[in-house]
C-alpha cells in the first residue's frame, strides 16, 4: 500500500503535503510578532550603542554648526540699531514734554538715557577688545529694554518732584528734588534689586545663547537705576536754577522757612 499523505488546505482552498508526511505550516502561523515601535530607547541605551558603533567603525565625528553674518547684514544691523534707539529717544522725550508741560523734563530724561546706552555700550566694547564679545539682534533687544527701564525709574522721580512742586511752591527747588527722592529712592532700588536678582541668576544658570544679552539688561538695569536718582534729578536742578538766575527768580531762604510758623 502506498503511504499516506496527510493534506492541509492552503490559504487560496489548494491542499498541500509535505514529503515527510506531516502539513505544513501556514505562513500566518510562522510570521514574527509585530515589533513595538513607540518605545524610546533610554539615554543609556543610546550611550551603548553610540560606544558600540564607536569601537567598531572609530570615532564618530561631531555635527558642527556654523553662522556667518556678512558685511552687508552687520551695517544693516548697526544702522537698525541705531534708528531704532534714536527713534525711541526722540519718541520717549516728546512724550515725557507734554505729560510734565515742560521740556527740561523731556531732555533730561533723554540725557539721562545717552548715558546708560554709553556706559553699556563702552562696557561691551571692551568685553569684545579683550574677549571677542560680538553684539547681534538680542543685544539691540536688550538696550531697548535698557531704555525702557531707564525711562520708568526716571518718571517715577519726576512725577514726585512735580507734586511736591505743586504742593510746596515756596521752597527751592532743590530742596523739592531732594525730598522727592528720598520718597521714591526705595521703591526704585526695590524693583531694580528684585528684577536684579532675576537676571543674576539667568546669567549663572541659564544657557549660553542669551549669556550677553542678559550681561547687558543687569549692567544697563544697575547703570539705569542709579542715573535715574543721581543723574537726571541734579541736571534738572541744575537747569532750573539756572533759569531762575537769569530771570531774576530765587527761592525763599532755609532760614526764612525755618522760621516761619
């Protein structure tokens, strides 16, 4: 008798035999299983595999990255800076005139914020003579910043003086300016040191990308803060004690006020 095959149906309805007699097996029942492709491999595990590929084709050079700007995008970017600054003095000053009705406020205040650009400035331009520091678009951002926050102590102490101008109209002037800073000296070193301490630690652990651009917001805080109460408060004084010499107008004696009840 002949030996007996044994038949399994094929996927199509076909039977197929195998030689030795037993069924072979469907290619659903031999497929691998499907492989998990969502899992993310570990920072270990990819360390494993980078020293693995390492010893076995040699070291793995490093993807660098590199940023020219040209002479054309860097005049363009000096000559936007600069319009951009001007535009905003000239801007800040004309406000600052018609909010006080007087322009020996408006000027200076902006002579008040040419000296915080110059001190962050000529600080920078030593930090790029001796350390190849190089300026770019954050370093605009940063001064305009600069520039607001000088302008904001500045007005504080303004608006003080301008207050008790209107409230004691027979003291001078100076003795005017002197209280109205003592009145807003600790608000503005209170909101200076508080944004302060903010921009130290930005520059202590934040990364390197923004290391001079928040260099330049701490030196142009510290620099705004300080011109704001002894900078453009005795400018103003000294403006308007000239302008009472020339016309004549001098204010009533300490000794005078002292003794009147």
């Amino acid at each position: 008798a002949a030996p007996s095959e044994s038949a399994a149906l094929s996927p199509s309805g076909s039977a197929s035999a195998s030689p030795s007699g037993s069924a072979e097996p469907s290619p659903s029942a031999s497929a691998p299983p499907p492989v998990d492709n969502t899992t993310i491999p570990t920072d270990g595990e990819l360390g494993e595999v980078a020293a693995a590929l390492q010893d076995r084709f040699g070291p793995i050079a490093e993807q660098q990255s590199l940023t020219t700007v040209g002479p054309v995008v860097s005049s363009d970017l000096i000559g936007q800076a600069i319009t951009l600054i001007v535009v905003g003095s000239l801007g800040i000053m004309a406000w600052i005139t018609y909010r006080f009705r007087d322009v020996k406020f408006g000027v200076t205040a902006i002579a008040t914020l040419v000296h915080d650009v110059i001190v962050v400035l000529g600080t920078f331009a030593i930090l790029g003579t001796f350390f190849g520091v190089e300026i770019d678009a954050l370093f605009v951002t940063a001064m305009l910043t600069v520039i607001g926050f000088s302008v904001h102590d500045t007005i504080v102490v303004f608006d003080r003086i301008r207050e008790n101008k209107a409230r004691h109209a027979g003291e001078p002037f100076a003795d005017i300016v002197n209280h109205s800073i003592l009145q807003t000296a600790g608000r503005s070193i209170t909101t200076s040191l508080t944004v302060a301490i903010t921009l130290l630690a930005l520059l202590l652990f934040g990364g390197s990308a923004t290391t001079y651009f928040v260099l330049a917001l701490l030196l142009g805080i510290i620099v705004g803060t300080y011109s704001s109460i002894f900078n453009a408060a005795q400018l103003l004084v000294e403006w308007q004690e000239r302008e009472d010499r020339r016309h004549g107008r001098v204010g009533t004696p300490r000794a005078v006020r002292r003794a009147t009840p």
